[in-house]
C-alpha cells in the first residue's frame, strides 16, 4: 500500500467535524473509507499477522472473552467487527444448531475472508454475514441475548454511537462483551510495548503483510483508544450497568463487560 492511499481526500471543509485516524486529525465523514483501505489491504493475512504480533496469546484472550459471556444453547450472539471469525466460530459451538450467531463487519473483505475461514472449519449452519457499520445496527430492537466486539471499536469513528446502538439491539439482561487494546498496568511494561509496538510491529506488517503503512495505523489506534475507566464510563453513559473490566497481560488488553438491566 503506498503512504498516499491513507491521505483524507483534500477538498476537506475547515469547518467539518474532526477525528483522529491513528495520531492524524481527519474529517469524521472521511474515517470510515480511510480505515476501509486499512482493512481492505490486510484481509488476507489478518490472522497470520495477529498470531505473529501476539504470539498466539490473542487465542487466549478471545477464549477468555467468550468464557465470560453466559452464552447458552439456543441463544442468539451478535458478534460486531467480527472479521475472520474467530470469536464468532466459539459462540458457534455454544449456542448450538438451535441458536444464531450473526457475525457483522463494515469491511466486505473481511467479512469474505471470515465466510471462507468459517466454512473451512465447518461452522456454518448457524451463522449469518452481515455487512453493517457498528454505529448503525440493522436489527430489531432488544433481540441479542449477547453482544461482543473483538479489537474493532476503537476503529469506530464515533464510539459513543455504536456502543448506543449495541445496547438497543440488546435484550434485558444481555451483556456486551468490548475486548480491545488498553493502557498497560504494570510497573515499567508500557515503555516496553512502546518499543515493540512502535519499532517492531510496523517492521513486521512491512515483511509478513507487504503493509508497514496499515500495521502503523492500528498501533496508533491502539494508542488513541480510551484507556480502561475511560471506556468504562463510555459503556455506562450508553446505559450498561455492573459495568467491569478485566486486565489481560498486564493491561495491554482489557475486556469490558456490561449488561443491559
């Protein structure tokens, strides 16, 4: 991907509201096709880059994430930005034939991509793909029993909607599940992630990915995200209740979890 495929369009007004993408301010109508490319680009070796960049833990998170859900046989989890899959196939197992996981992405590639990786694995009499934008759900009103986002909503342009529009499409006494990239904790471990996250990873998109550009936009993300009490009051003004979060690794990631009561 060359740098310029990641510039906003130039003939952007002064007077537009602004966003950050990565550590640059662009027009909040422009995110969305910017990260796009991001996505886009990256579909393909998605997965091989998160086990080389985690080391695989990122399977162990995940399978934390779900084993805090209470999903039951017959229930139906909507899984949001949920890319190749990975959370959607466990919920698959759980829910069983008689329940539904819909697995939503905004990005088509991705959604391609996870389609074949589902299939490939044998998941697929319960699932459904859907193209949808998280801050815009196109389903009905209080209809999941649960609801997750897996390393996809600080991607999101607005936050605040797309946490809103999880809680509607919730049922009372649902949960939303938020696993995502947060402040380190530890004594001494953030100047060290630093360091690999800014050195090493880009380095690493550049030779696994042939994708410096899009690998130095998602650590730069992963900076700009709200940190862990942040989000936390974020879920709570969208009006989640017994609002939580778990520190996983030291902080590097925290799953939030929050029901709708």
């Amino acid at each position: 991907m060359e740098p310029s495929s990641l510039k906003p369009p130039p003939d952007r007004a002064p007077d537009e509201n602004l966003t950050h993408f990565g550590f640059r301010e662009v027009s909040a109508r422009d995110k969305a096709g910017l990260v796009a490319r991001v996505f886009d680009s990256v579909a393909d070796r998605y997965d091989l880059m998160n086990d080389a960049m985690s080391f695989g833990i990122h399977r162990v998170w995940k399978q934390f994430a779900v084993s805090q859900s209470g999903v039951r046989r017959g229930q139906r989890v909507l899984d949001v930005a949920g890319g190749t899959g990975d959370l959607t196939a466990k919920f698959a197992g759980r829910v069983g034939p008689a329940g539904t996981v819909v697995i939503a992405d905004i990005n088509a590639a991705m959604l391609d991509v996870g389609r074949r990786r589902l299939a490939d694995r044998g998941v697929a009499g319960n699932v459904e793909f859907v193209q949808a934008d998280a801050e815009r759900l196109p389903f009905e009103d209080d209809y999941f029993d649960c609801v997750s986002i897996a390393f996809g909503l600080r991607n999101v342009t607005r936050k605040e909607a797309a946490l809103a529009s999880m809680f509607r499409v919730l049922k009372p006494g649902g949960r939303l599940l938020v696993l995502e990239f947060s402040r380190p904790v530890l004594p001494g471990l953030g100047r060290l992630y630093d360091l690999y996250s800014f050195s090493l990873l880009p380095l690493m998109g550049r030779i696994i990915a042939n994708d410096e550009d899009s690998y130095r936009y998602l650590v730069e993300s992963i900076r700009k995200h709200p940190d862990q009490e942040t989000l936390k009051s974020m879920m709570e003004a969208a009006g989640f209740e017994r609002t939580h979060y778990f520190n996983l690794s030291g902080g590097i990631v925290a799953l939030h979890r929050g029901y709708k009561l």
